[in-house]
C-alpha cells in the first residue's frame, strides 16, 4: 500500500472511517490537528480506526482523529490497511 497524498486524504473523507497501521512506538497523540496542539501521550504500534481527517500543522498528509477518543495522530507515520 502506499502512502496518501493530502489529495487523495481529502478524498477519502467521505470514506471515514478507515483503519491505518502504525508501525513507531513513539507517535504523539495530540489534543487536536497539528503540532500546535498539546502532546497527551503516545501510541503504541497497532492498528487504529481513523473516523475524520483535517490538514495541521507539522503534517503534510494530514491528521486523523481516533475512534477511541483519544485525539489526533500524524497520518505520515500511518499507513492505509
């Protein structure tokens, strides 16, 4: 699978949710969409159901907020499944 462009993300808005795999154990979790959102924690390597995508700052192909609640994860450290 291949990685999303900003285009393609915007695209699949429509198509919330969707699952995304990833693959650090360090990615911030952030209270909203973009690095100018506090950090609340990390997430742990797994798979993870994304149900909205916004652009932020610090993320060229955008910002997915998790089903858990949890907030907001860079989706270039994130792949489609």
């Amino acid at each position: 699978m291949k990685d999303l462009t900003v285009a393609e993300i915007v695209v699949l808005v429509s198509y919330v949710p969707f699952f995304v795999k990833v693959s650090i154990s360090d990615l911030n979790i952030r209270k909203g969409p973009g690095t100018d959102y506090a950090r609340t924690q990390y997430i742990p390597v797994g798979v993870y159901t994304i149900v909205e995508v916004k652009s932020g700052k610090g993320s060229t192909a955008g910002w997915g907020r998790l089903k858990s609640g949890a907030a907001w994860i860079s989706l270039d450290y994130a792949k489609k499944v």
